[in-house]
C-alpha cells in the first residue's frame, strides 16, 4: 500500500503541577539509586527522556564498533531502579511503557523489560498483591498496567504509519499501524515528575471516519493497583477482594465514532482500532 499517516489535533488540555527530581545513573531506569539503595529506599524519579538518550548512545557505540546497523537487543530496564517501587504498579507505569519502547524503535531491534512477575527473589520474596515489583504480572497473577501496555503494543503487527500530532506536549505521544484494511493507533499520556502536566488531553482523529473500538488502560480499568489502593491494601486476599481486583485489571472497551472526540487521561494509554472502508 502507499505510504499515508494519521493526524491527531490536541483539542484541550487542563493543567497541574507535580513534583521534582534528579538523577543517577543504573543499569536503564530513570530513576536517582541503583539496585540496593533503592531496595530500602524512597526512588526519586527523573524524566524519562533519559531512556531514550541511554539507548541512542548504545547504538552510537555499537554503530561505530561493528558498524550500523548491527542488531542490538537491549534488557533490563522499567520505570526505576527500585524493586519495591510503586511507580511499577501504577496505570502511568503502561503510559511510559509504551513510551520508551516507541522511542527506542530507531536504536534497536528488540528489547527485554526487567520483568515478567513480581514473584522474584532478590529482595524477598513478597506476598502483597501489591509491593512495587518489578513485575508485568503481580504474585496473584493479575496482569498490571504495564501488562496491557505491552499487550497493545504487541497488537501492531503491520505496516508502521506516522503520526502527526498538532502540538508537542511533555510526555505524550502516539504510534500507528496498518495490517491489511486494519488500521490501530495507540496514544499515550506518560505523568512526568517534576513537570506542569495537562490533567487529560483532549484529541481528535482527523480525516478519519465511520465506527472504532477504544480500549483504554485506566486506573480501575485495566490497572487494579488503585482500586487496591480504594479497599485500604488489604495483605491478604479473600474471594470478594481477589473478584474485585480481577475486574479491575480489566480494560475499558467501548466502540465510538472516529469523529468524536477522545479524552486521554495524564497516565493513561488508549487505542483507537478500525477498518479502512473497502471503497
């Protein structure tokens, strides 16, 4: 097919202001301690523009040590450094997620996130649903934010698109997709520290129309660490509570209209499917 792209125009945004940070270096986080430190330690978050400058610099190294182009497959990184931090566990976790492994796209052929679970031995193991692991899925096997950022990720098989977005905004971004007459584009919206953040982002899909599925990763939908945060971060795990967390980390799913506007939460990731009209 011939080469085409995807406009979003940023209709609205709603300002607040977070805190700050700085920085050290380790392994791939963006984060101020290394591995033991961090383990008893209060994690101070940097912008997580820092991965994509720690990626651009391996390729620069590889590239002139093997010459360009050589595959490079980069591990271990998240969103810290710290085993027990709660940034792992939050919806936001999906939107940097997302983030950096659009932006290490041009640096690489692959990667690998420090990790699969949050049963893991380094630290101790833990037993809360919720500890800040490292881990995509929590020691219950509920699939975190984070989880369905890959997830959706996973889901652009085809022909990568581009995407032009109509005004630059600190920590969001998008990427798209063709396969076959199926076209996807995933937005996010990462919460950077330190940063006067638009509350929601406000956009439209220009030049686009008929029907789509929106799938949405918020907190309550698609990440149950805040709705653990909501029942008082019970330890331990009944039935009632085990349901409630399952149906939290569940994803919100709605069909819309490609001319209606789309809200994306600050700390959220969102995807927009359909099919391209056959005519």
């Amino acid at each position: 097919m011939s080469f085409w792209s995807i406009s979003l125009k940023i209709l609205r945004t709603t300002h607040w202001l977070l805190g700050g940070a700085i920085l050290s270096g380790t392994h791939a986080y963006p984060s101020d301690l290394e591995f033991l430190d961090a383990a008893h330690g209060e994690v101070n978050l940097v912008h997580s523009n820092i991965m994509a400058e720690l990626f651009a610099a391996v390729r620069k190294k590889v590239d002139a040590a093997l010459g360009e182009g050589f595959p490079v497959i980069i591990g271990e990184w998240n969103s810290s450094a710290g085993p027990l931090a709660e940034n792992h566990d939050t919806c936001n976790n999906a939107a940097f997620i997302c983030k950096t492994m659009v932006e290490l796209m041009p640096y690489c052929q692959g990667s690998l996130v420090w990790n699969i679970s949050d049963i893991y031995e380094e630290c101790g193991f833990h037993y809360e649903p919720f500890h800040g692991g490292y881990g995509l899925m929590t020691v219950n096997d509920l699939p975190k934010a984070c989880f369905h950022g890959f997830r959706l990720l996973a889901e652009h098989t085809g022909q990568q698109i581009a995407v032009n977005v109509s005004d630059r905004l600190d920590g969001f971004g998008a990427m798209a997709s063709c396969d076959g007459d199926q076209v996807r584009v995933l937005i996010y919206y990462h919460q950077e520290p330190d940063v006067d953040a638009a509350d929601f982002v406000e956009i439209q899909i220009l030049k686009q129309q008929g029907a789509a599925c929106l799938e949405s990763v918020l907190p309550g939908r698609g990440s149950a660490y805040e709705t653990w945060l909501e029942l008082g971060k019970p330890a331990y795990l009944n039935r009632a509570v085990l349901d409630a967390l399952e149906s939290a980390s569940k994803t919100s799913v709605e069909s819309i209209d490609l001319s209606q506007m789309i809200r994306v939460q600050r700390g959220s990731v969102v995807q927009v499917s359909w099919k391209l009209d056959a005519s």
